[in-house]
C-alpha cells in the first residue's frame, strides 16, 4: 500500500512541476470566470445560462487534463526508461499501475477542487453559494473523470500518446452520445436496427449519465436512487476497465 | 525480512535453459535473442557478463529481473523462483543509460527508491546522504536531476540500486560513459561492495574493467553461453610467449631463437627458451631491457568467441552472429 502512494505522490509532484499543466488548469480558470462575466452580455435567464455553460467548461477541462496527463501515463514511463528501476524493485506491477493511476486521479481532483473554488469565489457575490444540486453535479462530474482517467490509463498500457489519446477521446464522444444511440434504435422501426443500437448501447461506455449539470442549473435534486445507481455504475466501470489494464500491463516485455 | 530458511547459502542467480525469443512485425517473426542459458553466480561473487553487443546479456538481466518474459527456462535469485517480486526484495539495480525523473532533486530521488524499497523510515534520511556522499553527488543534493550530467546521472543510478543495502546487485554497463575519474569512483565502489561480501553481477563490453574487478566471468555470444568460471580460467594458464627486449647485445649466442645482429634486440621465445636466451643475452655483455609474457585477454578470447560463434548451426542467433 505504501509503495502505492509512494509511486502516486511522485505522479502528483511531476504532474504539479509540468509547466504544460499549469497553463491548462490556468486557461480553465479563466475560461469559468469567462463564462460567468458572460452574464453581461446575456438575454433572457442569464444566471442559469451562464452557470450551465461555467459547469461545463469545467467539464470541458477535466476531460482534457484527463486525457493529456492519462495517455503518458505509462507510456512516458517506457520511453524514458524509468520503468526499468521501478519495476524491478520487489513489489507487483499492479502496485506500479494503481500507483499511477492514483496519482492521476488525485491530480485532476485538485484541478477540478482549483476550478471548484474559481467558480465559487466568481459566483458567490452575485448568485449566492452552489445549493446542493451543483455540489452534486460536481460530484458526479468527478466521478466521469474517475471513469475517464480509468479508460486513459488502459489505453496507455499497450499505445503510443497519439494513438491512446484518440482512444481515449473516442471513449469520450462515444460515452456522451450513447443516451442517443439507445433513443435512435427505439425509434427506428427496423427490429435488425434497433436490436444492434441496443447492443452497442450497452456495450459502449454511457458518461452522459454523470452529466447533471441541467439539473443543477434548475435546482434539481437528482433522486438518491439514481445518484446510487450513477455511483455505482461509475465505480464499477472503473474497476473493470482498471482490471483489464492491470491484465495487459502485467503481460508486457519492457524491451 | 528474515531470510527464508535454507536459501541463505543458494547462489545469488541461478538459471536453467532459459531463454527468450522476440516476437516482432505483424507475423509475430520469431528472433531469438537468448538460449539455453545455464548459470550459476555463487553468492559474494564479483561476476562479470560479457560479450558484444546484441549478444543477449541486457535480455538476461531484464528476465533475471522481472522485466521480461522468459519464453523457456527457469531462474531464481537467492533460491527465490524469478519473476516472482520476493525473488528482487534483496537485489538493487541500475539500468544501462539510466534516465531518471527530471523533476526530481537527487535527495527527492533517493528517497523516493528509498520508499520503494522500504528502507525503514527512521533510516532513510541517514543512507541517502550517506550514499550521496559515497558517489560524490552530496553538494548537489537539491539540484533537479534535469541538469546532471551524464556521469552524474549514472552515480546517482548506482546510489538509487544500493540504496536499499542489497545483497545482490545487478548492473548494466555500469561504467559506460563515464570518464575516467567516474570509472575509478565505480570500479572502486564495486569492489568495495565485494568486501562487504556483496554479490555484484555485472554486464560490460569495457573487459579492461572486468578483468580488475571481477573473480568470476560468464561469456555469451549471439544469445548462448560461450564459457564461463574464473577469470584465471577462461584466460587459460598457460603463457603463449615470451618476448623479449635487450639491448647493448654485440654479438648473438647461437640457438634455435638467434634474430638479426644488432644493437637493439627484440625476440620471440618459446617459454622452454627464455632462461638460455637471457644467460646469452648476459653472456655477451648484453642487458636485458623487458621480458614480456604473452597472456591472453578477456578481449583475445571474446574475439575467438565471436569468430568461433559463426554461423551456429547453420542459423543465425540473435543479433551478432
């Protein structure tokens, strides 16, 4: 366990030293207060639609970190050969990949706590503290990423960046369109149609679920039914996808 | 740890038949880069590997340690089946071209190795300063490992492959781009780690280096084990000639070795041939400048290896042959 933390403490540090990240996290803070300022120029509702869109270049920029800092993950390992020492030291590979994977998750946490307060330090004075819908939207917004971190760090075990981040970003489109993948096949009225759309909904990952971010603009409360089911799906996709990981990364020759 | 019971005194490495067979291109064509590799490195062995490039020496020490598969064959360190992680609890490493996290200081970077290895926390700060000054690098403990040079780069990977006090310590080309200073401060670290009774198996092509540290040698050519044993073994005890340098020589004694007359004498004897000769030389108002025996080298008998090894048996194996 402590060589766990010890390898995501090291990920965490080299992520937080990397200047490329720091400008990232510094464009998505701008981009909440962009958003927010947007409230001027608005028509209409213009709190709701400004906050919506502020939720949503969080998202915008956690996918992006998760897919920047996940395809290197092990991949930058190989290339500059550190590999070598780390997995030759007395400890199971999966301690090494769990490591890394820890430590990526943790990384984009604290961005996303960073972005968290910039839109609540912009908000607060004019819209009132987050209520429990947002805080909700948050979370779930956390778990994505988890998700995400989860299907970028597989994908990093056996390709190269260029290759494991169009992956990584197909698993994103694809999981945000799965929700009209299943209503294309209801509708069709072709049963060969609609048999193959229900598949391949289930087969592809569905990260539109954690998009709660209507909600939150509207105040609503996501019943807590839905918010186990959501957490469940989440944690246990993670897992599954982290264990197929573990299995390639565990029969890799590092030549 | 305690050490398990009855493999305290197992060789520190032990394989049979092992070996490794590349897969590359979308055909998965087969290349073999090791075969039936038998090895024994007694523990406190001061053992080198050797042999050419693309011999196969970098793939044994990547399965010894986990870091490949082997496709036949077994092996153990300290008795401990490989790759199991047990079998590397006692073994310290450094890689060949050691690159390092480049956001780390040197003291960050000992530590973290530290941790890994689970040096037991109140020790840490004590060994890792400790090592730092046994590899020179103590007054640049807070630089970032970004700006080390070469040679520094490869002391702080020795001090990161000794800094969990290993029993065994696996090293490729250890000496390799190093100058000459850094070669002495490795060398001298290598057999002071032999006289704390450590095991020290090593890889180089350097074999000036092998044959001043090293008591025992295993050699292997385009993936197989050419010979291995004790240096003084494999050189062969035997001295081929003499020669033989003397000078002041105004005329020559008769005999089978007799060379042109002169001044300045330079002959090649048989080693039955060299006390008559040097009497002669003496005998005719001469003296003798140099007698040199002529023995072999690591690099004399790699190269024969190396000519000997192609083709075998009509197939090319690994990369050299």
């Amino acid at each position: 366990m402590s060589r766990i933390v010890t390898i995501a403490a090291n990920t965490v540090r080299e992520a937080i030293r990397d200047k490329v990240l720091g400008s990232i996290a510094l464009f998505g803070g701008l981009l909440v207060v962009v958003s927010l300022a947007m409230r001027d120029l608005s028509i209409g509702d213009t709190d709701k639609a400004v906050q919506g869109l502020a939720l949503s270049a969080m998202a915008f920029i956690g996918a992006v970190l998760a897919v920047f800092l996940g395809v290197g993950l092990v991949w930058k390992e190989l290339e500059r050969k550190t590999i070598y020492t780390l997995a030759s030291k007395p400890m199971p590979r999966w301690h090494l990949l769990l490591g890394k994977y820890v430590g990526l998750w943790a990384t984009l946490m604290v961005e996303l706590a960073a972005l968290t307060a910039v839109y609540v330090a912009v908000t607060a004075p004019t819209l009132g503290m987050p209520g429990p819908a947002s805080w909700i939207a948050l979370a779930a917004l956390a778990l994505e990423l988890t998700f995400l971190c989860a299907w970028a760090t597989l994908f990093s075990t056996f390709a190269a960046p260029a290759s494991a981040a169009a992956y990584t970003v197909s698993v994103y489109v694809i999981g945000h369109f799965a929700d009209d993948l299943q209503r294309f096949g209801q509708a069709s009225r072709d049963p060969a149609f609609r048999e193959t759309a229900t598949t391949l909904y289930r087969l592809v990952p569905n990260l539109e679920m954690f998009n709660l971010r209507a909600e939150a603009v509207h105040g609503v409360l996501v019943p807590a039914g839905e918010l186990a089911s959501i957490a469940a799906y989440g944690l246990g996709g993670t897992l599954a996808v982290l264990s197929v990981a573990v299995l390639v990364f565990e029969r890799r020759d590092f030549s | 740890m305690a050490r398990p019971e009855g493999l305290v005194s197992a060789p520190a490495i032990r394989t049979e038949g092992l070996g490794k067979v590349y897969r590359t291109g979308f055909l998965r064509r087969p290349i073999p880069g090791l075969a039936d590799l038998d090895l024994e490195v007694p523990a406190g062995a001061s053992f080198g590997f050797i042999g050419p490039n693309g011999a196969g020496k970098t793939t044994t020490l990547k399965m010894l340690l986990g870091l490949q598969a082997a496709t036949s064959g077994r092996a153990w360190l300290h008795g401990v089946p490989v790759p199991t992680p047990e079998s590397r609890r006692r073994v310290g490493f450094l890689p060949e071209r050691p690159y390092f996290y480049e956001h780390l200081t040197a003291g960050e970077f000992l530590h973290f190795y530290a941790r890994l290895s689970e040096v037991p926390r109140p020790m840490r700060a004590e060994r890792v300063d400790a090592l730092l000054e046994r590899v020179d690098l103590a007054r640049f403990r807070d630089v970032p490992l970004r700006s080390f040079s070469k040679g520094m780069l490869q002391r702080a990977g020795l001090a990161q492959a000794l800094v969990a006090d290993p029993d065994l310590l696996i090293l490729d080309e250890p000496m390799s781009g190093l100058d000459p200073l850094g070669r002495v401060l490795v060398r001298d670290l290598i057999l002071e780690e032999r006289r704390r009774g450590k095991t020290v198996f090593f890889s180089s092509h350097v074999l000036s280096d092998v044959e001043a540290v090293c008591d025992r040698v295993a050699m292997v050519v385009g993936g197989r084990l050419r010979g291995q044993g004790t240096v003084r073994a494999l050189l062969g005890e035997t001295v081929a000639h003499v020669d033989v340098h003397a000078v002041g020589v105004a005329r020559l004694p008769t005999g089978a070795w007799a060379a042109s007359p002169g001044a300045d004498l330079r002959v090649r004897l048989a080693p039955a041939e060299v006390d008559a000769a040097l009497d002669g030389i003496r005998g005719a108002g001469g003296s003798v400048f140099s007698v040199t025996p002529a023995v072999r080298t690591l690099e004399q008998v790699l190269l024969d290896e190396v000519e000997r090894a192609r083709p075998v048996d009509g197939k090319r194996l690994g990369v050299l042959a």
